[in-house]
C-alpha cells in the first residue's frame, strides 16, 4: 500500500543520547533529499537500504549532525518505505527535525500509526501488534517475554492451524451439501466430529492456559492479612525494599489498602496491605475494613500474619472464612522477639527487622502463585484473545452437538465459519475497524 508520507519522534520525549525522527511512506527519501546533506560525495536518492550514512540533518532553524537510514518497502517494519534520522537526542534537536519532515509535507503520525501500516501491509497479524504493545508496557521480564511470544506470531501460529483446521472441514461440508445424497453425508457427520473434538479440546487448553497468562499480565493479587500490629506494613516494607505503607505501633494506623508492586523472578506481584479486620467504632475504619474485605476476596493469594502470643480468636476466624479456600500462606512473624512456637502452625517464620524468612516468604508467594517453578510459554495474555478463543469454542461445541444429533451438514457449516471468524479476531482477519482503533490507539506515537 502506497501511503502519505507521516512521521513522528519514535524515541521518548526528555533528554537521551540520541533521538530518532522516523517518516514511513510513499516517498520519504524524497523529504530527506532536501533535509540530508550526506558526508563525502553520495547523493540521499544513491542511498543504499539499511545503511547508516553520516551527514547533516537540518532542523528547519539549526542543524545537526546525525545519521540516516533508508528502508527499502516492504522489507520494513511497516511495509512501505522508512527514512530515519539520528540526531542528538535533544527534544528540541528531535522537535526541530521532526517539524521540518513537516514542512517538506509530512504528516504527523498518529498513535501505532507504524505498527498499523505493518499491520495492513500484512507485515504482522493483530496480536503480534497487541505483543509490541505488551512489550513496550511490560512491567515485568514475564510480560515482556510474554509479549514478545505475542510478538513472534506464536498465538498466531497455533491460531492459524486451527484455522486451517477449520477451513479443510467447511471444504468437506461443501462438497458434501453440493452432493446430498443420504450415505456421504451419514460418512461426513462420523468423520468431522472427531475433528472438531480435537479442535475444541486444544481451543480449551489455550483458554485454561489463560490462568497464568493473566497474571503475567496483570501481576498476581497478594493481600496481606491478619491483627493490627502483627507487623503486616513492615513486612509489606520489607518486601519491596523500601518505605511504602505507614508502620506505626498505634493498632489500626493502617487505614487504607497500600499497594506495591513486587517482582519475583520477573514476575509482578500486587501487594495490598489490609486495616485489620475487627469491629471499630471508628467509621473510617470501618471503610477500611470493608476495603479490606474486598481485597482479600479479590486477591489470588492471601497472606496470613500473627505474632506471639498466637491464639486462633473470633477475628482470625473471620479473616481466614473470608479467605476461604484460595491460596494462603500463613505467617509468624516477629521471631526475633520470640522464638516460634511449637504450637503455632506457619508457613514460614519471619522478622520484619532482621529480614528473617522473607526471600522463604517470597519463594513460597510464587509457588502458591504459579505452582513449582518452571519454564512456560504463556501467550495467552490478553483479554480479547481469551474471549475469542471462548467464542470460538462455544462454536465448536455447538457444532460437536449438531454432529451427534445428526443435524444437516449446512448447519454444522455455520458454526464451523462461525468459529474460523471468532479465531480471526485474533488473527486480525475478522476484527472489526473498531477493534483495529481502540488497540492502536493504545500505542505512543511513534510506534
Ligand atoms: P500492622 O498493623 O500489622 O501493619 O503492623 P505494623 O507493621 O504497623 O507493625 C506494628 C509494630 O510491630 C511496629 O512497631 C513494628 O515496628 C513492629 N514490628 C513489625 N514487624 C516486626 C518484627 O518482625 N519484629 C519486631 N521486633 N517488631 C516488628
């Protein structure tokens, strides 16, 4: 697709070593003919792809001295022809250049306008596009790797199979129904129901697979639980390392739900310190506890705190019914001032001053999390592809129960297609322009 030249600052804004002004379009060597002045004798139009030449750049009211790269359509990342400039990495260096690219008739590129060109030009599918955004956004090495899997196609890869799948079956269904005689039809329901079977049961286990993905992406909620004063914000503190939730030795200073992100083996984590939960007379408090109460029933994994003396009381009772059977990880903390007691059942003991059991503690946040650890490749991430892969799978299963009832093969047909269209969302095939906006215009310009 041969497009108006746009162009856009690909680095971020501030002050860095080098910026990159990037034009993708029709003609962008046409715009840096008149802006680049290339050391030594070589002409911009002469320009060899993919090498860096050195040269002046003009800014419209300065100069710099920077690099250019020229990439030759469609062997680029959008598809059409790129110009970059490497400038110093100044915002009004780059701001300078990037309103001069303007000037030569340029337009400014809006939100993933890059990414949705290579998007359009067949450069990559939907969800690799959503895996760049991922990659970019990460908060942890998990999602970036995740992202990055997004990226390579793999989702796709594993998509487009089952698509292939799809197709060759509705083939099958066609011949069939241009040729309806009784037996090949009877032959048609033996033989494709299987296949869908086999379809639908890998369709689940990318949905179950979701489980994980989900929390790479979002980070796993950990609330930490237990009596005021057991030392739950120190322990919160100790974790990430640095002073977040206020410690005080007044019960019940810790009013509100403190968040902190912890990352174990690149692995976010969503901490919530919780007030305690007992009965007050003080309305604040009281908020607090129900917001507490939310957390803990929202939470992937709770933490239980107590310190001597230990007695499982009325508002222990109340804590762990609210945890109820989700993963909880029980604490004694303060085992500095005492030594655990042999009656007094924890996970792991630990001390909020020493640091005492709190990389046990993380360790067992993962375990309890992920299970042992190990490798996987979770692709999975994103809302969207699981909510696909769940309408496509109802659509198998639809079609499954057709075959068992020995509905015509037309029928069956429909929601085989029906399941091809929900599995091109991912794809990008079969998503709608509305789809194709709100996810590029989660993009930074630039990209
Ligand atoms: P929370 O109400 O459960 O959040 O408890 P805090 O974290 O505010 O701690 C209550 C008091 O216990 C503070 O004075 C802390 O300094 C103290 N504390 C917390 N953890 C420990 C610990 O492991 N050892 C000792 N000696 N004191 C602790």
């Amino acid at each position: 697709m041969m497009e108006e030249n746009v162009s856009a600052i690909a680095t971020p804004s501030g002050k860095g070593g080098v910026a990159i002004i990037r034009i993708s379009g029709k003609n962008p060597l046409e715009i840096a003919e008149k802006m680049f002045a290339p050391a030594g004798k070589i002409k911009v139009k002469d320009f060899e792809p993919y090498r860096m030449y050195p040269g002046q750049i003009d800014g419209g009211t300065f100069f710099d001295y920077g690099l250019c790269v020229y990439f030759k359509g469609p062997a680029s990342y959008t598809g059409e022809d790129i110009v970059e400039f490497q400038c110093h990495g100044g915002e009004n260096v780059a701001r300078g250049i990037l309103r001069q690219t303007f000037r030569l008739g340029a337009k400014p590129a809006g939100r993933g306008e890059f990414t949705k060109r290579a998007f359009l030009n067949g450069k990559l599918s939907l969800a690799s596009a959503e895996g760049v955004a991922d990659m970019i956004n990460g908060e942890s090495d998990a999602e970036v790797k995740a992202g990055f899997l997004l990226y390579s196609e793999k989702l796709t890869g594993r998509v487009r199979e089952m698509q292939s799948e799809l197709t060759n079956i509705l083939a099958g269904i066609d011949v069939s129904v241009d040729y309806p005689e009784e037996d090949i039809e009877e032959e048609h329901l033996q033989e494709i129901a299987p296949r869908l079977a086999a379809l639908s049961e890998k369709t689940s286990a990318m949905i179950a697979s979701y489980a994980v993905g989900k929390k790479i992406k979002s980070g796993v909620t950990v609330a930490i639980c237990g009596k005021p004063n057991t030392g739950k914000s120190s322990l919160l503190n100790k974790l990430l390392g640095y002073d977040k939730a206020i410690v005080s030795s007044v019960a019940g200073t810790t009013r509100d739900a403190v968040e902190g992100v912890l990352e174990i083996e690149g692995r976010k984590f969503n901490l919530y310190d919780t007030a305690g939960v007992r009965e007050s007379a003080d309305t604040i408090e009281n908020i607090g506890i129900a917001r507490a109460e939310a957390i803990v029933q929202s939470a992937d994994v709770a933490v239980f705190v107590e310190d001597y003396p230990f007695g499982a009381d009325e508002e222990d009772a109340r804590l762990l019914e609210m945890v109820g059977d989700k993963p909880l990880i029980k604490v004694f903390n303060k085992v500095d001032l005492s030594a655990p007691q042999t009656d007094v059942e924890a996970d792991v003991y630990t001390s909020a001053v020493t640091g005492e059991g709190i990389e046990r503690l993380k360790t067992l946040l993962y375990e309890k999390s992920y299970g042992a650890r190990g490798e996987d490749a979770a692709f999975l991430i994103e809302e969207r592809h699981h909510g696909a892969l769940v309408r496509a799978n109802e659509r198998l299963q639809s079609a499954i129960r057709a075959c068992e009832m020995g509905q015509p093969l037309d029928l069956i047909g429909i929601d085989v297609k029906e399941a091809w269209d929900a599995l091109g969302e991912i794809t990008g095939e079969t998503a709608t322009e509305t789809i194709i906006e709100e996810i590029f215009s989660k993009f930074c310009v630039g990209k």
